[in-house]
C-alpha cells in the first residue's frame, strides 16, 4: 500500500520525478473493451493505471422538453460504491456527470434532433451510465474515453409496434470529444494524476478538445489560480495529449 504525504509528493515532482516512476506528462497504461454488458445497447469497460470504470448506455422514450421540442434527451449519472471512494468531496459526483454532459453537448457529437420521433410528442432518451469499479486518480479523462468508445460503437433505435427497439443503423457521429486533464503542483505541469497526486494538485483543469485547435468545454479544480501567461501553454500541452488519447479510441 502506498504512503506518501502531499509534501512528500511535491518534492518528488520538484525534481521532475514522480512516486510511481512516470515522467511528468506520461499517461499511465490504458486499457479496456467494448460492451461487457450484454444488456445495455452500448458499453465500454476501461481502466487507466489502476482506475477502473465501466460506462453503459440505454435508450428509452421520454415528451421533448418545452425549450427543445425538436430533440431527443440525454441524462448522464456517476454511479460508485462509497468504499471505493472514500473521500468524496461533497457533490463530487453530480459535478463530474455534469462535465461530461457537457463536453458531450457542446461538442455537437451527437445531433439531438435525430433522436425526435414526433416533435413535441416523442422522443428517445439517451441514458449515460458511469460506473467507478475502482479509484486510483484521473476519473474525468477514464470516464470521457469509456463514454466516447461505448457511443461510437452504438446504433440508433427506432419504435416497432410500439416498442423500441435497435436498428442496423449506426449513431451519426459529427464530432469526438476527448478530454485531457491537466494538473499543476508546485510549477509543474502534470497529466495523469492518481489518488496521491490529486491531493498534492495546486489546481487541474480538464479540457475538452474536438482536434488540437479547437476546445469545447473545460472545468478548473482546485484554489490555485492559473496565471494569464501560463494558460496558452497549458492549452498546447493539452493539445498535444489528446492526440495520444485519441489512439485509444481506435484500438
């Protein structure tokens, strides 16, 4: 079992070193594979290092909301055993469901519209379900891989004698979102972080990147702020991982 106080920690990185022997903006192994869950019309169980999470999507028929009668919905949810995340922060959860909602709707990967039966009438739903199977760091980019993977993988649903059921269409993907979580400790710039790293962080910032120039949607943590001059660099290192990231989506 690892032990190892935030100091400690910041006086490895310091030295450009770090406590699992990874260089600052090394990505620990991923791994992974596409619908372990029979039941679900989509899934992807992935893991990077020691975080493990499981993503399962459904569909099911919903009234379009008044403000978007043309659209179809979708609903993202973070589920876990509370063992395994001992020390959640309060709202935690809600927070991370909630950026990945985001980056999916503001990237425009899924066209909503497409998901309208009849509008103002029907509409199919999009269920987003994210399990933690174990935590060890890094969750947003784990979770945003698995979400990614499972819905490129997915078909589109159609009703039958009123019944839904799948069709041999695949979902009309128009963008890929791919989220890189970037962490500052004690000036240095780090991607990765596990469950001991985290609590060391000055601040992270998980951005959401549609190729190397063009940025989504994002989310800061942390009290540190971010100096002005330092955030185009901090976009560029980005830039740069979400290429690496993107490979795993082709594997």
């Amino acid at each position: 079992m690892r032990i190892a106080s935030p100091e400690l920690i910041r006086d490895i990185i310091s030295k450009d070193e770090r406590i699992d022997s990874r260089k600052l903006l090394e990505y620990r192994e991923i791994g992974g594979g596409l619908n372990p869950i029979s039941k679900a019309e989509g899934s992807c169980y992935l893991s990077i290092g020691e975080t493990k999470v499981i993503v399962g999507i459904k569909f099911g028929l919903m009234k379009p909301y008044p403000d978007t009668p043309e659209e179809g919905g979708l609903m993202v949810s973070l589920n876990y055993v509370p063992i395994i995340w001992k020390d959640l922060p309060k709202n935690k959860d809600i927070e991370i469901s909630r950026v990945l909602d985001r980056s999916i709707r503001e990237s425009k990967m899924l066209d909503l519209k497409e998901f309208c039966i009849t509008p103002e009438e029907q509409a199919f739903q999009i269920f987003i379900d994210c399990y933690i199977l174990n935590y060890d760091g890094n969750l947003l980019d784990a979770l945003n891989l698995a979400t990614i993977k499972a819905l490129l993988n997915m078909k589109m649903p159609k009703v039958e004698n009123d019944k839904l059921v799948i069709s041999d269409k695949k979902i009309n993907i128009l963008s890929i979102p791919v989220m890189v979580t970037l962490s500052g400790i004690d000036n240095k710039y780090i991607v990765d972080l596990n469950s001991l790293e985290e609590k060391a962080a000055d601040f992270s910032i998980s951005i959401s990147y549609l190729d190397e120039k063009t940025v989504c949607a994002m989310q800061k943590t942390g009290i540190a702020g971010i100096p002005m001059k330092e955030i185009e660099k901090i976009f560029e290192i980005g830039a740069e991982k979400q290429k690496e990231l993107r490979k795993v989506l082709e594997r």
